[in-house]
C-alpha cells in the first residue's frame, strides 16, 4: 500500500517536492472492485494486514469502505499537479489506475509527469535493478 500512502502523504504535505509512485493501488475504488471479482481478493489483504500489528483484513477493508473517496487517489490531483511525479506501472491489477492518474495529472496541467512501464510483477522482482535506474534517471531530470 506504499504507492497510495506515498501519493497521499506528498498531496497534504507541501514541503515534499516530489514522489515516486511505485504500482500504487487506488484503494478506493480498487477495494470495492477487486471485492466483487477477484477470488484472492481477501487472501491479498490478510497479508497486507499480517504486516501491520493491531488490525485484520475485515478492519482495513471497513475503513477503506467507511470514506473511499478519502482512498481514492484521484481525489490528491489537485494537490499534486504542480510537483513532479514519476509512476512506475508493471503488469498487475494497477496499471489502469496509474494510467488514469497520470492522465489525471496532465489534464490538470502537470508537465512534470513522467510515466514507465515495465513487464514485471508488483513488486518488480525481476527489474529491481532497472527500477532503481529509473528512479535515478528521473531524479537527474527534476531541478527546484
């Protein structure tokens, strides 16, 4: 959930200057979404919710359905469009999200969006090295 806590934190947080998303999940709309037709769906978050002491999958998915327009990621563009984002994607359940949210961002006037895809798994386990790359590439590119 690292991608979507990282595009919050930067959108409410104005002395950040950048962010990087990394096949963030648009909890939001994703949570309900994948609920209703995806059968790992629970599975997924059990083990997100084994990571974080104190909670359980049921309460993470409770407070995602309590306000999902405080998950939904789309809702941080406005606060987001004068910095520059670089979204990383891979081939997961992401990848339309991340590409609505750029296209989000550019429509909003963001010129300092930069988008890659690479044809790896969620946590690019086998393009580590050419993520880092990336982020170091991007980072060359942006000046204060």
């Amino acid at each position: 959930m690292g991608g979507f806590v990282a595009a919050h934190a930067t959108a409410h947080e104005p002395k950040v200057f950048g962010v990087v998303l990394i096949s963030a999940a648009n909890l939001g709309p994703a949570s309900a979404r994948q609920r209703a037709s995806d059968p790992e769906f629970w599975g997924r978050w059990n083990d997100n919710a084994s990571r974080l002491v104190g909670t359980t999958a049921q309460q993470l998915v409770g407070e995602v359905d309590s306000d999902p327009a405080k998950w939904n990621y789309m809702n941080c563009v406005p606060l987001l469009k004068g910095r520059p984002i670089l979204v990383l994607e891979a081939d997961d359940r992401n990848t339309s999200d991340n590409q609505a949210l750029v296209e989000a961002l550019r429509k909003a006037g963001n010129t300092n969006v930069t988008e890659q895809h690479m044809h790896t798994d969620h946590p690019f386990s086998d393009h580590r090295i050419a993520m880092q790359i990336a982020i170091v590439n991007w980072l060359a590119t942006i000046t204060k």
